[in-house]
C-alpha cells in the first residue's frame, strides 16, 4: 500500500458511481475549481458499458429520459441526456421517434458521460475487501484490497471515506446453483452465452422469470432460432403489465423517499409489497402483446413452440446426457411435469446482501438492526461505532430503507448523488474548520493528478 491517503474512494464506477462522479464535476465546473479533496474510483468490469448482456435489438429502457445522470439534480449540467442528443445531432430525429430510449442509445449514453468523468478511475480492479487501519483504539481509515483483473495482482488503497457503489448480485435459486456453467446461466451473461449457439440446430430453451428481460429474452430467441422449443416458467399467473398508473408511480419521486424512509422497518416492507409490480416481475404493454400475437398466430399456424406456463416454478434439476431434466411443479394443485431442456437462462433478478461480502472485514464496526440489516441514514451513510471514523456511503442496498426507486432504477440517481456530495462535502467543512486533517485546498481538480 502507497503512502497516498484518498478522501473518498469510490467503490464501483458502474451509473451509481457515474452519477456520483458526474455530480462532483458540475460542482468543480460550477466553482472553477475542486477543493473538497482526492477522489479516486475502483470499478471490476473493462468499462462502464451499461447491462452489456442485454442490449438486445428494439429494447427501451423503463424509466423516462429525464431521469438521466444530472436534470432532475441540475438541468443545466452537461452531462443529461438531452446535451448527448444534442452533441451527437440526433436531438430532431430522437424527437420524431417519441416514447422512451432504447438500451442500445441508454448504453451509448452511460458511456458519453462515463468518458468525460472518468479521468482517474481505475477499470478491471475488482475490490475484495475492506479492512480497518487502526490507530491506537481508533479506526481512521480503511484499507481496500483489490486484484487487478489484467496482472492478477493485488493491490492496495487507503482512504479516509469510502463510498459504495458496487450494485446487486445476481438472484440464483438454490436448485439451479450446483449446475451453473455455460448451458445455465443468469441473463446478465445472455449475450455472451447465447452468441456461439448454432441458428440452424433445434435447441430447447428455458426462461425462468416473470419479468421485462424474461419476456425480451423469449422474444429475441423466437426470432433468432426459428426452430426452438421455448418454455416460460412463470411464477405467478403470467407476465403481468407494469403498473403505470400516474398517482402510483409518484413512488420514484424524491418526496416518497423521504415519506418511505420516515416509516417504520414493518411498514416499509407492508409499503414495498403494495408497490412492487411498478418495477419488478413485470412487464411493457408492447412486449406483451407481441409475444401474445406470436404464440396466438403460431397456434394459428398449428406450430406450438412457445409455452407459457403459470404458476409454476422448477423444482428439480436433473443432468442427463448433456441436457437436463427439469421438473415443472405447479405451486397450488402440486402437479408435475418434466421437460427435457438444452439452455436454461434465469430472469430470477438480484439481491441485496445483508452486508456486502467486501465489508465483512468491519462487521464489528457496522450497527445493525435486531434482524441483521445494516442501519443507514436518510443521506446515505451508514451507521458505524463512534470509535470508527471513516465514513461509509451506501450508494445502493437502500431499498428497504429508502424505497423501490432507491436500488436498481434510475430514477433517483442523480438526486441520490447530490445528496451523497452534499453530505461528503458538509463532513469534509466540519474536518477543516475543526483543525483535522482533511482536504487539500490546492487541488483544482477532484481526480489527483498521477
């Protein structure tokens, strides 16, 4: 580990850690000058490409546009997508498509933004963990072990604050864990998987999953292999329909956050099953109806190929010669099936951990409620022991405590980052006018110069 104390270390430069970053170049462009201390970034993946494994062709996002990195934070930020539109001359032609963007043009804008922020963030370093350095009985900064995804070595960071930005984990349920590989997968390894199979060859697929990229999925490998079984294993009585009634989704707002963060632990997770199909296990009004039409023409056509099951889930996984029986059990009567299939893909979404798996090393340190979750504070840090004093922010794993548009959406990103900074910057104001050691008011830019 190098001499060289980071203010802030970022955990994750994926577009949590993008708006973070963006946020701290509007306030430097918009004072001339960066002096709230280093910052540095750590991201595991080559680049900040956004859901590489899911642009598939005529897929949008599910968010509006607005909801971008910097307007409903600062609409005047360069950095929001209608300066990209602008910059890249497709303001007009954008205009007289209408609707919402797709992943490809989302993704394409994740990584505009991410070029022009990213001067010192560090790619392939996938973090590890986080250690305590202890001064005495004092805690007063951490330690972050990362390996260099290229060299395999490993390397080490210190930093004064951390911020996590580092997402969620893919959700594998426990039947499917002891067979994943290249013939079952999660969908955020889609593409990768999916790119080497034969068009030509009748494979038999499974999607388990109720949701948009479950359906996108289904429709992408009904086009592309023309001669396929496909078998939708749905929990619940089908592919449901977003709930985007305009009072009900007055949840991504910033006012409902500080309304759900107010409640009480019971009341939140009463407050997140009411609302949960605004974002999760459901699906576009036209994804709906297209594979409606298709299964409903094929039937036409005496071609069934394409069977949504409801009520289901799979049960039992069963290898046998180089395929794998799959048992389909129905939740209510308990009836089973077997279906003998090639490429089983999981739609089963994510999760978020307790306490990151990096953060075990400070598990001492961290308040927890009677239940084991982490104790975090309406701007975002969590809550330590007063003998530890690094700051933690949390640029994620607030869906309990903050709400459904806190964790895997768009929609509160930006403010979400302002409020980050603001509550950084208000603790590095207190260190200076204290007389500790704190930022370095030479700095003209937030990135130290290497």
């Amino acid at each position: 580990m190098s001499n060289h104390v980071y203010d802030l270390l970022g955990l994750g430069f994926g577009p949590a850690g993008i708006a973070l970053a963006t946020a701290m170049k509007d306030e430097e462009e918009a004072n001339g000058r960066w002096n709230q201390g280093n910052v540095l970034f750590l991201e595991k993946q080559p680049n900040s490409e956004w859901q590489p494994e899911m642009l598939l062709p005529r897929t949008d996002i599910q968010h509006h546009f607005f909801r971008d990195f910097a307007t409903p934070r600062n609409p005047r930020s360069k950095y929001t997508f209608a300066n990209y539109l602008k910059e890249k001359d497709r303001i007009f032609s954008f205009g007289l498509i209408g609707g919402t963007p797709g992943r490809i043009e989302w993704s394409d804008y994740v990584k505009w933004v991410a070029e022009q922020v990213s001067e010192n963030t560090l790619y392939n370093q996938e973090v590890l963990k986080v250690e305590p350095v202890r001064q005495g009985d004092q805690v007063d900064r951490v330690k972050v072990v990362a390996r260099d995804r290229l060299s395999n070595e490993k390397k080490e960071y210190a930093a004064k604050n951390i911020v996590l930005s580092t997402g969620r984990r893919p959700n594998i349920p426990s039947a499917f864990l002891p067979h994943i590989g290249s013939d079952i997968f999660h969908s955020t390894t889609f593409k990768s998987r999916i790119v080497s199979l034969d068009k030509n060859k009748n494979y038999t697929f499974t999607v388990v999953g109720s949701g948009q990229n479950a359906i996108e999925i289904i429709l992408y490998l009904a086009d592309q292999f023309p001669d396929s079984q496909i078998y939708s294993i749905n929990r619940n009585t089908g592919f449901r329909l977003y709930d985007l009634g305009h009072f009900s989704n007055e949840v991504f707002f910033p006012k409902f956050t500080d309304y759900f963060y107010s409640l009480s632990k019971d009341q939140r997770m009463d407050l997140l099953n009411e609302i949960i199909f605004t974002n999760y296990s459901a699906v576009d009004a036209d994804v709906s109806h297209e594979l409606y039409w298709k299964v409903y023409e094929e039937s036409i056509m005496g071609k069934k190929r394409i069977h949504v099951t409801k009520c289901s889930e799979i049960s039992h996984v069963k290898p046998m010669d180089e395929r794998y029986q799959l048992t389909i059990r129905d939740k209510y009567n308990a009836s089973e099936q077997n279906v003998m299939s090639d490429k089983v893909i999981l739609c089963t979404g994510f999760m978020e951990e307790k306490i990151p798996f990096m953060l075990e090393p400070l598990r001492e340190y961290l308040l927890t409620d009677q239940e084991g979750d982490l104790l975090i504070t309406k701007d975002y840090q969590l809550e330590t022991k007063n003998h530890f004093q690094p700051r933690i922010f949390v640029n994620g794993l607030t869906e309990k405590t903050h709400g459904i548009s806190d964790a895997a959406s768009f929609s509160m990103i930006a403010v979400k980052a302002g409020r980050i900074l603001n509550n950084y910057n208000q603790m590095q104001q207190k260190q200076c006018c204290t007389g500790s050691e704190g930022f370095q008011n030479d700095f003209v830019s937030y990135f130290p110069k290497s």
